[in-house]
C-alpha cells in the first residue's frame, strides 16, 4: 500500500475542481479552500521535512526488511533485556 502525502490528494481535489469534476455547490468558496488547505499542507509537510531531515515517508531499509521507524531486525532473543535505572540520593 503507497502512501500519498495530504497535499497530493488536495491537488487532485482541486484538479477535478478546475475540470468541473466536482459535486460541490458553491465552485467559488470551495476553490478557495481548497487552495488555503494545500498551502497550509504543503508548507507543513516542508517543515515536517526540514526537522526530520527526510522527504514524506523515505525508509532507510530495503523493502521488506527491518520493522516499523526504521529498526533492524530482531537477532537473538525476542524479550527484551530489563533497563538499569540509576537513583540519586
């Protein structure tokens, strides 16, 4: 399954606004929105990007392997080791 960034799918909207594909009453106020939406989504997705330092959903791994967030795989036990926790007094 291929993730779209929200941006993409605002522009498709606003491409099928723009070819009179849309069911939507009032073209002028929907243009409008729809244009504010994806400002407002493409600029977050540019500072989502900037932070992370990654484009919209970019996988380290090859496909297939490794787990979710970019964590390799699991080699030997799968429970976890305990933490140590160190307490000042």
């Amino acid at each position: 399954m291929n993730r779209i960034p929200a941006s993409e799918r605002t522009r498709e909207r606003l491409k099928a606004l723009m070819d009179g594909r849309s069911e939507e009453g009032d073209l002028r106020s929907e243009l409008v929105r729809l244009a504010a939406r994806l400002i407002l989504e493409e600029g977050l997705e540019g500072e989502a990007a900037d932070a992370l330092g990654m484009e919209y959903y970019v996988r380290g791994a090859a496909p297939g392997a490794g787990f979710g967030r970019g964590l390799g795989s699991c080699a030997g036990s799968p429970v976890l080791s305990p933490a140590r926790i160190s307490v000042s007094s």
